[in-house]
C-alpha cells in the first residue's frame, strides 16, 4: 500500500513554497523537509493556523546517518490531537554548517527540556532558548556529545579519568540553578556557572 | 582503632603496635560482632530494577528484619550496611561516594546485581563499571536482577564475613578516603577493574 501524503503538505507548500524542500512518506507517516530559515515559521503555521491544529509537539530528537554529506538531522514530531494526525518536520544540516535551528520553545513551552535534550546528546544549539544547558549528563561533562556516531561507546576518556572527573563533581551541581542559588550550595559550583548565573544568562545562546 | 594503640611490649622492648588475638580479644570480637551482625541496619541505594527485588526482600515475604535489619535506614549517618541495589551511573558516583563518607563505622557495603557489581550490560560512555572503582564493596550478589533468596545469601555471607572480623586487625574498619588523584584506587586499578568482558569484548570503540 503507498500512503498519500498528508493533506498538509500541499497547503504547506502554498504557503512556504520553496522553504519546503521535499516530502517523503515513510510507513504511512509524512515527512517533511524544510529549510532550516523558515523551519519556525512552517512549525507556527503547522500549530496555529485553522484546520492544521497541529496543537502539541510530540518529540524533538536528532538523527546522526553518518552521511558525509550532511551532519545531522534535527526531527520534530507534532499531532493534530483532535483529528488525529501526525507530522513529521525535519531539517537536514548540512556538513561543515554551524549545527543551529530556532528554538520552538515559545511556541510549546514543552520543547525546553526536548531542546536541552538534544543539545545535551547531540551539541545543537537552539538558537533562542531560554536555558540551553545539559540536561541528562552534568554540567562540567567534557567528553563530547554522546549521540553522535563518532562518539566511541564507552567514552573518549580512560574510566580512571571519567571516575575521576565523576567523582569531582558536586552533586549539588545536578540541581537546577534557581535551586542552587538559595542554597549554601552555590559557593561549590564551577565558577564559570556562578558567574553566568550572576548575570541571570544560564546558558541563552545569543 | 581500639587495642591497637596500646603498646603492650614491656618496657625497654620494642614497640608492638597491635595486640595479637588472645583469650580477652577474642571474647570481645565474638561479643562485638554478634551484636552487629544481629543489627545490621541497610541504607538502600535503590537505582533500578534490582532495587524491585530489594524491596521484596524487605517486604513480608522474604522479611529482611528476621536477620536484624529491622529498620531501613534512610539516613546514612545511622546505617551499617549500604546495598548499592541497581546500576550506578557517573552522575550518582559522587552521590554514592558522599552517602558511604556519611556512614559512620564499622560500615559494610553489598553491591546487589551484575549492573553494580561490573556495570552488567551497560558498557557505555554513562555507567560505572563496578561500583568497587567508588567505593570498597564487601560482598558481591550476581544475579540481573538477583531473587531476593540471592540478597538475602549475600547478607548471610556479610554476617559471616563480620563474625570473623577482630579489632586486633583494624585493616577492614580502616577509612578508605579518596586521595590527591580524586580517586580511593590507583588509576591502573580502575582501569583494569573496568575493562569490558564476556559480549562486550567484542565491542569495538568505534570512531
């Protein structure tokens, strides 16, 4: 069976064009490709315009194909709740470009943690976020971006070195930093943090 | 700690610094340690799923309290024995390291499952491979995750270990603080400690 495409692709390309790069389905689901310019744009016309209400975003993620043509792609899955209907919105970075896309966070407020997800496994940079600092791994994490293929499985560094570097770090340093500022805590984390938390940035990407 | 400061060469002879086991020392160990092995009080450290199989053993089937460990102590300031139950990542390795400083001695550690013992499966950039490079462990339970049966055979085989333990010998009680190189092993030890074996041999750090 060959499953049409959504109907939002057609509507998708009126309206952005050549933005949309190509669709493709995939298993029944659509997959659309778009610049990486107007990728904010198309995921706000997506969510708020009338009979797309593609109203909540499932998923933010990134794929690494090892393709020595292009270094990563960023994937968002969104629904239509109350059709149902899914979509799926990629943007391809090609090698050697600056791995940034915009933030959707003031579109879903549930894309801060997705974002600082992927920045955390991948190294994108949401350009925009609020907050984009690691999420999973601690914060002084000096090995790399996990995810990526040319991550070696069980780290860059030797295990004495990684059990060291473990090891030196705070607990306390696993908190959030608004809760670490109220607690005597703060004096013990990296200094470099502290001053970014002085200045209220915490990690905003310019 | 205890008899050992005691000098109890005669005068003019040379100092011995720790008394040999004798009729006094050994009644007192015998005494000392069936105190302590009669009230072990765990201080769980449930990570995943082997801490599932902790709980049951804790819970009235398997009733870890019939061999003294009553009370689940969620402080570590009044535990003997911390059950790493689970795999330990990086992250919680400093988390570990500060509960087990916290305890006060005499101190016991098990670490409960494959995960904890050797980092199990998870050979990866993330996991401890054997909580043993953070800390001393005394007894050693395999299992993915061991049946309760199993933990609770670990806990006999700790009791057995503490009955044979003597304060003529302080070694075992002794603080093992971690060094100048922020870590309690030498580097080569962790390293040798963590190297992957049986399937994970196989597994090439691919670039």
């Amino acid at each position: 069976m060959i499953a049409a495409p959504s109907p939002s692709v057609a509507t998708l390309r009126k309206e952005f064009g050549e933005a949309i790069e190509r669709h493709v389905v995939s298993c029944g689901d659509t997959i659309v490709y778009a610049s990486r310019e107007r990728v904010h744009d198309v995921l706000a016309w997506l969510k708020e315009t009338p009979g797309e209400d593609y109203s909540y975003l499932t998923d933010i993620t990134a794929v690494d194909y090892r393709d020595p043509e292009r270094a990563l792609e960023v994937v968002w899955q969104i629904r239509a709740i109350d059709r149902p209907a899914d979509m799926r919105v990629k943007v391809a970075i090609p090698t050697g470009e600056p791995l940034e896309v915009p933030t959707v966070w003031d579109l879903w407020r549930g894309a801060n943690w997705l974002e600082r997800e992927v920045f955390d496994m991948f190294g994108v940079l949401f350009i925009g976020h609020p907050d984009l600092r690691r999420i999973l791994m601690w914060e002084t994490y000096a090995e790399g971006f996990p995810l990526r293929k040319s991550f070696p499985l069980r780290g860059h560094f030797s295990r004495s070195e990684q059990t060291r570097q473990a090891l030196a770090g705070q607990p306390e340093s696993h908190y959030s930093l608004e809760e670490l500022s109220i607690a005597d805590e703060y004096q013990n984390l990296p200094a470099d943090v502290r001053e970014r938390l002085k200045q209220g940035k915490r990690g905003f990407v310019e | 700690m205890g008899l050992s400061e005691i000098e109890p060469g005669a005068a003019g002879s040379p100092v011995v610094s720790a008394v040999s086991p004798n009729f006094m020392t050994t009644s007192l160990d015998f005494l000392a340690n069936w105190a302590r092995t009669g009230s072990l009080w765990p201080m769980p450290f449930g990570t995943a799923c082997c801490a599932i199989e902790f709980m049951a053993t804790a819970a009235s089937r398997y009733d870890i309290s019939r061999f003294g460990m009553e009370r689940m102590s969620f402080s570590p300031r009044q535990a003997d024995v911390l059950i790493c139950a689970g795999r330990l990542p990086f992250k919680l390795a400093p988390v570990i390291r500060r509960v087990w400083d916290q305890m006060p001695q005499p101190k016991w550690s098990i670490s409960m499952g494959a995960c904890a013992s050797s980092g199990g499966i998870f050979d990866n950039y993330a996991m401890v491979q054997g909580i043993d490079t953070i800390i001393p462990v005394d007894v050693y339970v395999p299992g993915c995750p061991p049946r309760p049966e199993g933990l609770l055979y670990g806990v006999m085989l700790l009791m057995k270990k503490i009955r044979g333990e003597s304060f003529t010998d302080d070694f075992l009680r002794r603080e093992q603080t971690i060094g100048a190189n922020g870590l309690y092993l030498p580097p080569d030890r962790i390293d040798e400690l963590s190297e992957p074996f049986g399937n994970s041999v196989s597994q090439t750090r691919s670039t």
